[in-house]
C-alpha cells in the first residue's frame, strides 16, 4: 500500500496497492471507500489550488469525527486507538450502500458543525473566522462529498 503525505491524515486513506496493478482482474474489482474518498480529494486539489486545503480539511474532520464516534459506540470509549480502528475499517468497505452511509454520515457532520475556527489574520493575530466564509468552506466541502455520493448511486 502507498501512502500519501500530502496532508497530515491521509495516513488513514490507501492510495494504491502496487500488487493490484499487476493483476488485471483485481483492477476491475470495486474501488473502496478509502481509495475513493482520495481520488475526490486529488480532483479537488488538481482543480482549486486556492481554497483547497481549508475544503480538504473540512472533509478529512467530518471523516474523523465520525469515525471517532463510531468507534465510541462499537468499543465503548472515546480514543484514538478506537477511532484508527475504524478508519482501518471504513476505507476497506467495498459495499455501495455502506459507502453511501459513511457519506452521508460525513455530510451530516458537516451540515451540523459550527463555527469555531480561529485563523491568523493578515497582522498575525489569531481572529474568528467570518461566519459567511465558513458557511462557504463548509458548503464546498458537502458539495464534494454530495457528488462523490451521487456518482455511487448513479
């Protein structure tokens, strides 16, 4: 498995297996959720250099928080260890309708998450971020994940 260290989790998303490009066969089978969750996110980064990372972001804490909480109620803790073991499990779903749910799980997250963020200003000071642009970061980010989610279902 290749791991990609363009952003600090994609630890948790396999970007290929080099043993599966020397099968014809395997290369046919069923991507899974992992690999496409990152080839949405490698599209999103080719395409808008500018505000990509804080998009990225977005969907890379609504698939940890969720995770994070499946890992809550299917071991019984809030934990790191917990929260991996889930994300280990999540990107090896091959099954549409369950990769539909995990979307749909991301998308909800981030329709409900409010604005917390601070980021640095242009003078260095540490300031909330505007309302309208988080609503905007936020709306890109569920609009990625929608369309990945309509492909499936297409």
């Amino acid at each position: 498995m290749q791991i990609s260290n363009n952003y600090p989790y994609n630890i948790y998303y396999p970007c290929g297996d080099s043993s599966r490009a020397e099968n014809p066969k395997e290369q046919e089978s069923p991507k899974t959720y992992g690999e496409i969750l990152n080839e949405a996110i490698q599209q999103e980064k080719e395409s808008r250099e500018d505000s990509i990372a804080k998009n990225v972001s977005k969907i890379y804490l609504a698939n940890l928080n969720t995770a994070l909480l499946e890992g809550e109620s299917l071991y019984g803790s809030l934990s790191f260890s917990n929260m991996k073991k889930v994300l280990a499990m999540r990107n090896l779903e091959i099954d549409s309708d369950k990769i539909q749910n995990l979307l749909s799980d991301n998308i909800a997250f981030l329709q409900e998450q409010d604005n917390h963020e601070s980021r640095l200003d242009e003078f260095g000071n540490l300031s909330s971020l505007p309302q309208h642009i988080f609503e905007a970061e936020k709306s890109k980010a569920v609009d990625i994940l929608s369309e990945i989610l309509q492909g499936i279902k297409a």
